[in-house]
C-alpha cells in the first residue's frame, strides 16, 4: 500500500543560476577550444553544455495547496508539497495533484426508505486529497471514485432510515438532519479511507417523495397535522372545562347536580372543540321543564 513520503529537492533558483553559468562557460570555453584545435576539450565543452541543458528540465514550481508525485522510470520517489521554485532529477515524471478543498452535489437518487417508500435524495460532499500517494495509486481516478462511493454510501444510508418518524424518537431522514448529516459524513469517510480522500462534512441537499406517491403523502401528512391539532384542542377544551367547574364550585355561584354538570361539560366542549363558530342559544327553560 502506497504511502505519501517526502521527496528531496534543492532550491530552484541556486541550481538555475549554477546550470546557466556552466552552459555559459562550456559554451565559450568550447567555441575557443574548437578555434585554437583543441579537438578533446571541443568535445568535453559540448557534453557539459549538453548536460546543463538538460538539467535545466529538472526545475519545477509548486504552487501553494499542490502537490507534486516524483517518478522515476515508473518507481515513486517523493512528493513535493512546500510551495516555490525547486529542482530535481530531470528524468523524473512530475504529477500535480490538487490539495485544495472540493465539493460536489450528487445527482437526485431515487430509492426505497426503510419502510419501501419510493424517496428521491440528493447530498453535497465536500472533501479534499490528504494523501497524494494513496489518491494516485491506490485507485484508478479519485475523483471518480468519490463521486461513486459518495453516491453508494447515500443509498445504504436511505434504506436504513425512514423518510419521516411514525415512531417518537425514531430517527428519520426528515426529522434529524444534524444525526443525518453525520452518519452520512462518516459512512463516506469509510469507503474513502483507501483513497487518500478526507470528508470534510457531507449533507442532505434535496429530499422528497418521488412523485408517484408524493400527493397521497401529502394527504398523509396533512391528516396527521390534523390528529395531532385535535389532539391538542381536546386536551385544552377538558382542562377549561374543569376549571370552569372548578371556579363555580369554589366561589358559589351556582349549584350544580350530576346531570347539570354533564350538560354544562356538553355545551363546553362542542364550544370549544368545534371548527367553527359556534351560534349562541339563549335557554329560556329549564333542565327539567
């Protein structure tokens, strides 16, 4: 298994500087070698020259929050990180790779929940290459291989989690964005582990029902709006209802049997509870008469 290890380099423009002056002192010292007939000194002249030229394709520059992989007849030497002007063995294959911080939206993904209802879902990942060796020798294009495990990882994580909770405390895919987001990030993180990839955060960016079923949800939805707002109208009605009794009771106003009482209650509650405006009727009787 690959590792990033460093490579060794000297400074850019110290070699320059020493391979111009040897090409510029070879290629004088041989033009006066060749004129005064010194045929091997001619020769020696032109070999440094040709040699210094050709050191000179050894120079490189690494831009800041980039990497350079070293080869070396298809043997990996090093990668250079420190940003500047650098130079190494001229023979040596030099790669960029791109350290900076990445993101990409997956594409709508249609798929079954937990419970098998069709959902359509899409995440924003963003990432970034830690590791230059791993990324480009471990797998055959990196960037494609986030792209797919990213989406892969997003599938697992729909079927394992219900589009909305019909169970309190139940974790759903609507409900806990946060808890979400985070088994996202790190299910990622785990199929890109022999990639060299970091996952920085990983997050749900379109979530809904596929169309199929989207307006019977709907209706879903809103009938459980609808027990739940009743629910809650009862619950308030009986607790204004007992207080009412109570309040009569304590100051005295009026004296009530069982059966007026559950009248009373009666008209309290289909005041209280109805979805509409209730008309008042004046009672000019009795209970009995």
């Amino acid at each position: 298994m690959f590792r990033e290890r460093v490579a060794r380099t000297l400074p850019g423009g110290f070699m320059l500087a020493v391979f111009v002056i040897l090409a510029g002192a070879a290629l004088v010292f041989g033009i006066s070698s060749f004129r005064m007939g010194h045929l091997l000194f001619g020769i020696a002249s032109a070999v440094v020259l040709v040699l210094s030229s050709t050191c000179l394709f050894g120079l490189f520059v690494v831009n800041p929050n980039e990497a350079k992989i070293a080869q070396l007849f298809g043997d990996y030497i090093g990668t250079v990180r420190s940003p500047g002007f650098h130079w190494m063995n001229p023979f040596a294959k030099r790669r960029p790779v791109s350290m900076r911080i990445r993101n990409f939206e997956s594409a709508k993904l249609k798929v079954n929940d937990h419970t098998g209802n069709p959902i359509e879902i899409a995440a924003v990942v963003v990432w970034k290459v830690v590791d230059s060796a791993e990324a480009v020798f471990e797998v055959d294009d990196y960037k494609n291989f986030v792209q797919v495990q990213s989406e892969a990882a997003l599938r697992n994580l729909s079927t394992s989690y219900a589009y909305d909770a019909h169970i309190e405390g139940e974790i759903s895919l609507r409900s806990h964005t946060a808890e979400i987001a985070e088994q996202l990030k790190v299910e990622i993180q785990e199929r890109l582990s022999k990639a060299g990839v970091e996952v920085l955060e990983a997050r749900i960016s379109h979530l809904a029902y596929a169309p199929e079923i989207a307006s019977a949800m709907l209706q879903r939805q809103q009938a459980s709006a609808i027990v739940a707002a009743r629910t809650r109208i009862v619950e308030g009605a009986v607790g204004m209802v007992e207080m009412a009794l109570e309040e009569l009771s304590k100051k005295g106003v009026v004296e009530l049997d069982e059966e007026r009482k559950a009248a009373m209650v009666s008209n309290l509650l289909v005041v209280l509870c109805s979805d509409r405006h209730v008309q008042p009727v004046v009672n000019t009787g009795t209970l009995y008469h």
